[in-house]
C-alpha cells in the first residue's frame, strides 16, 4: 500500500478530483444535447469574431475546418462499414426490406456525445490559438477557402453517395417514438 502512495505525484492529488469533478460535469451534461451544442455554437461564433475582427489566423481556421470536417465525416459513418463486408458479384449488405429480414441498428463511428466534445474542444484550443501572434501566418485566404470548399463538396458527395449505395440514413429524424398503451405514437424532434 505504501508503494502505491509513493509513486502518486504531487501533481496527482491536485488534478484527480479536477478530472472527477470535470467528469462528473460531462455526466451530468449528456441528457441535455440542446445545452450542449448551445455552448459550442456561442464558443464558435466567439471564434469567428476573433478571426474576422482580427483579420488573421486562417491558417488556424482553416485547420480547424479540416479537423471539423474529418469529424462530421466520423459521425455520419456506420461504425461496421457495410463496404468492407461486401461480396464482389452482390451490391452489399443493405438494410433489411422485408420483415423477416435481420434488423441492424445504425451505430455511428463516432458517437454524438463524443463528437460534441471533440467539436467543442477544438474550437476551444482555436480559440486560444487566436490569440498567440506566431499563430497568425501570412496566407492569401480566398485560397484557403477555395481549397476548403471543393474538399468539403468531393468529400460529401462521396459519403451521400455512399449512404445511397448502402441505403442508411444516419439521423432518426421522424421516426416513430412508441408511447405507452392507448396512447398514440409522436414524431421525436431530435
């Protein structure tokens, strides 16, 4: 027991019951997704306003929108990829159409709660970045965005084709949430 107690560090007893208590925050933050992407979008727009009233650290944005982008993409991707089960002389794995077909749930790579934390983290270190000058490399931006654009649009353009070709839908917009017995089922507005 004793060896256990020397090599915890000085620092250690500071920072666990910070880590707990920020965990115990995020706990208690995953009912409310409102709330949360609330925070992230007034932390974003603290972000653009740096940027624009600044006028610099494109590069930093610019970063921060491939980072973005590589996270969306995570997030609308099944966690199984039906591409990589898929029979060269069959169309792959869809799902099922009849009702004696074998249901499988959408499970997304990157999970919602975990691609709100990653969002809002990277905006956050942005954020600071915007403000340390050696951040602020000269770069013609219209180039940058240029370049953002047509990455963000091949980028898409493969991932809707590819939730055509394997007919899933990564949202749950209008499906049916079942109530209980005599009363009748409501659209959820998630």
């Amino acid at each position: 027991m004793e060896e256990l107690e020397e090599r915890v560090s000085p620092m250690d007893k500071y920072l666990v019951p910070f880590k707990r208590r920020f965990q115990k925050f995020l706990d208690d933050t995953n009912p409310y997704p409102e709330a949360r992407w609330g925070f992230t979008s007034f932390v974003a727009v603290l972000y653009i306003l740096r940027v624009y009233f600044a006028q610099g650290w494109y590069i930093v944005t610019y970063v921060l929108g491939i980072y973005l982008l590589n996270l969306l993409l995570a997030f609308l991707q099944p966690k199984f990829d039906p591409a990589m089960h898929a029979d060269e002389d069959d169309e792959g794995p869809t799902l099922p159409m009849k009702s004696d077909e074998e249901f499988k749930p959408f499970i997304r790579r990157l999970p919602e709660f975990k691609f709100w934390y990653a969002t809002t983290f990277a905006i956050l270190i942005a954020l600071v970045c915007a403000f340390i000058r050696s951040f602020d490399l000269p770069v013609f931006w219209p180039i940058l965005l240029l370049y953002f654009i047509i990455l963000f649009s091949i980028t898409m353009k493969r991932q809707i084709k590819h939730m055509i070709k394997y007919r899933y839908i990564p949202f749950d917009i209008g499906k049916k949430r079942y109530a209980g017995v005599g009363q009748t089922p409501v659209k959820r507005s998630n």
